[in-house]
C-alpha cells in the first residue's frame, strides 16, 4: 500500500462515508470559529473575572476578610486597579457578580468604623431584604444588612442619592466593637 500521496489515500471508507465525515468535521471547525467570534474580547476578560469563586462569597458576605489576601486583594485581580487602591472609592464590577441572585453594580471597600463593605445592587429594599435572607450562612462571622444611605446607621456616598438602599456586610466582631 503507498501512503506517499497523503492520508485521504489510505482511508478504506466508502466515498460517501468519508464525505460525510468530512462535513461533519467541517461544520464543527464552523461552529467553533462562529462561537470565537461571537464573544467580543472584553466580554471574555468579564466572564473570566466572574468566575473567582472567592470573590463571589466575599461578596455575598460569607467569611469575609480584610486581611492580606483578602477582599482588597481580590477586588483589585477583578477590577485590574492595585491592591491599595480599591479602599474608600466606588468601583464598578465585571457582569456575573450577584448577591443573593441580585446583580451587583459596583461596590466601595472601606476602612470605617473597623472596615465594611457596601454592595450597590439592582432591586428596591424588599428585593434587597429577600436577597439577604437568602445569602446568609449559619455560623458564619460576617453580617450582611439593608441600609439606606444617608439615614441614622447609613453612610453618605458621593454620587448617590439619599435614601437608596445598599447591602451593608460588616464582620460580627466589628459590629460588637471586638475589633
């Protein structure tokens, strides 16, 4: 048998068989270069972005941490802004963040009264109220709260209007002036 002429050569297929494959071999090069060109590169780095799995349960205000190799750190690896300044300014998320199945718009890290982390999210207070219940751990050492801002326990924020409803995560121990 002479293999010199290439491998289609030496396919003992019928011809319709070996066409047949052929196509279907071609339609999934197709499919796959469609499916490539279908996601804009920005969207990629988001969807990458979204699937750090720590920075999602930190931001649903489960163990929080903001210790080294914590929040900030992850804050800055999401938002590409180094580590130290994430702290005290309003920083908008990648898409694919949620908290309790809220999507979330941006958030601000602060060091205030022992550190907290605000989450602005999409959804009026009852939305926001269901969203806690629903993110909240037994046994974990963080507290995520609805408040409003401006009002007695809220901060004012730059750029937002008074009134409007954030999630509040705060550690149980600073909460308890532990810290």
């Amino acid at each position: 048998m002479d293999l010199s002429r290439g491998p289609l050569l030496a396919d003992h297929r019928p011809a319709g068989i070996r066409l047949a494959a052929q196509n279907r071999a071609l339609r999934r090069r197709l499919r796959r270069r469609a499916l490539r060109r279908a996601v804009p590169a920005g969207a990629k780095q988001a969807q990458a972005a979204a699937r750090d799995k720590r920075l999602a349960a930190q931001l649903n205000c489960q163990r929080l941490n903001f210790g080294e190799n914590g929040i900030a750190s992850l804050l800055g690896k999401a938002t590409r802004l180094p580590e130290n300044t994430v702290w005290d300014q309003e920083l908008p998320l990648p898409d694919g963040y949620a908290f309790g199945g809220l999507p979330i718009r941006s958030v601000k890290l602060s060091e205030t009264d022992g550190g907290f982390l605000a989450l602005f999210v999409d959804g009026d207070a009852a939305a926001i109220q269901a969203a806690i219940r629903k993110a909240r751990v037994k046994g974990d050492y963080s507290v995520a709260m609805l408040r409003k801002i401006g009002e007695a326990g809220g901060y004012a924020f730059p750029g937002k209007r008074p009134g409007q409803p954030y999630v509040h995560c705060q550690s149980k121990q600073t909460l308890n002036g532990e810290y």
